[in-house]
C-alpha cells in the first residue's frame, strides 16, 4: 500500500511540474512579446523637433548684407559680411553669438566701418520665420563703441534665409550715433 501511495505522489509531483513548467513557458512568451512590443515603441524619434517642419536657425551661419546708415553728418551705404552661430535653448527659443564687419560708403567714396561683437536672442513667430534681439560692442572707424538693434529673419530654402535688421551705434558712455539698417542674405551651415 505504501509503494501504491509512494507511486501515486510521484505521478502527481510529475504532473505538477509539467504543468508548472508550461505555466512557466506562457508567461515567459508573453513577457517576450510585450517586451517586444515596447521595444518597437523605441523606434520613434527621441525629440520631436526633429520632425518639425519649422527652418533650422541653429547652428554656424555666413552670409553679406548691405543696406543704409544715417548719422549727424548724412546718409551712407554700407556692405559687409556676417558670421555666426546660433543654438536652441528651448524648441521656440534660440541664443547665439555674432560677428560683423561693414564699409560705410557715399557719392565722395569709402567713408568709414564698423565691427561688432553681438550676443542675441530671438523666438520663432512661424515656421520659417525668427525675431531677435541683439546686443554687443567693438569697433566703430577705430574707436570703441557699443551696438544694439534687433530684426526678423525669414528662412527661403533649406539652408538659406533672408533676413533684415536695424541697429543703434554709439561711442561708449555717449549716446548713439549711428542708425543702420540692412538686408542680408545668409547661408546656414547644417
């Protein structure tokens, strides 16, 4: 009676384990494809901004401007050069820094320049469209000055934008002397 009984614990402890074991097998093919499941989740950009159809004003930029300026002594035209950099603090929000370089001219011929150092700050109003401040100091004709001014800036093709800015120069601890305004055309180093 006893191996009667010794035989029938060990039938059951098989069944048992089979069962366990192919409870065992479910759950762990079902973690596998919800795992799976999760995983093909990862698949989608980490940042939607990168799918943003909004123009991309980060990064290294060049490009020429020309345009006019206005001081106590007449009108000028000017033409120069502008190098920058640019970089996103938030998706709407974008900071950078700024370097530029202009020749005064009028109907006597070449008349004076500037260089300017400027910090700026600017947010987009559409998708392909940034306003911006900005602020600095360096060089007006070989004395120490101080710029400010701000503009809007439109992006035309993937990397290239259009833009115009307006200016208030002056000789540190005077007041401004100088109005510029300019268009220029820039290349955006993507």
């Amino acid at each position: 009676m006893r191996a009667k009984c010794v035989q029938l614990l060990l039938k059951l402890w098989t069944h048992a384990m089979k069962l366990a074991l192919s409870l065992f097998a479910g759950a762990a093919l079902a973690a596998s494809m919800a795992t799976s499941a999760a995983a093909a989740d990862l698949l989608q950009p980490a940042d939607p901004i990168y799918s943003s159809p909004m123009f991309n004003f980060e990064g290294l930029y060049g490009g020429v401007d020309a345009g006019g300026s206005f001081t106590g002594g007449g009108a000028f035209g000017n033409l120069g050069v502008i190098v920058g950099a640019n970089l996103a603090v938030t998706d709407g929000i974008l900071a950078g820094i700024e370097f530029q370089g202009d020749s005064y001219w009028n109907g006597a011929g070449y008349q004076g320049y500037d260089l300017l150092g400027l910090g700026k700050i600017g947010g987009f109003v559409s998708d392909n469209a940034m306003l911006y401040g900005d602020l600095g100091g360096g060089v007006l004709n070989g004395a120490g000055a101080y710029a400010f001014g701000g503009g809007v800036e439109f992006g035309l093709t993937s990397q290239v934008s259009l833009r115009g800015d307006v200016q208030g120069i002056g000789a540190w601890g005077a007041a401004p002397t100088v109005g510029k305004a300019t268009v220029g055309l820039l290349f955006h180093m993507q």
